[in-house]
C-alpha cells in the first residue's frame, strides 16, 4: 500500500498584511466624517480633512505602491501579499 501525502492549504492573503489595514483605517475615516463635523459643529473642517486626506495618502504610499490592495491572485507578482515564515 502507498502512504497518501496529505497537503495542508497554504493561507497566504489574511487581510492583515500592513496595506490592508491603512486601506481599512482610511475608509473607516471617511464614513465617520460626516458624523465627526455634525458632532464638532463644522469646528474643525479643515483639520478633519487634512487627516482623511493623510490616511489616503498613506495607504496609497504603503507597498505595493498604488491603489491596488494585495491579492494572492494577482497577475502581477508585485502585487502578491509577503509569505510569512
């Protein structure tokens, strides 16, 4: 009889990678934005913008560089999630 060989399914994207997070944080940012200028009375416009328009850009600066969020499917291996040992 031959022995199976049994293969466990390698997770690789989790949605925890340091790209997906700043992309999460950033949209969180922009739905609480209006609520945040009705609670402060349009007090602090610009500075509530200034903060939305940071985390966007952080998360657009976070490698992979640009807009794409990693995906393990992706046909560009520049865009592949990091595989943790």
């Amino acid at each position: 009889m031959s022995a199976k060989t049994e293969t466990k399914p390698v997770k690789e994207d989790t949605g925890t990678d340091i790209k997906s997070v700043a992309i999460n944080l950033a949209s969180n940012l922009l739905m609480a934005l209006p609520i945040a200028l009705y609670m402060t009375s349009a007090k602090y416009v610009y500075e509530m913008m200034a903060g939305l328009m940071a985390s966007f850009a952080l998360a657009y600066v976070l490698p992979p560089m640009g807009w794409r969020r990693p995906h393990p499917y992706s046909d560009d291996p520049a865009n592949r999630p990091v595989k943790r040992a």
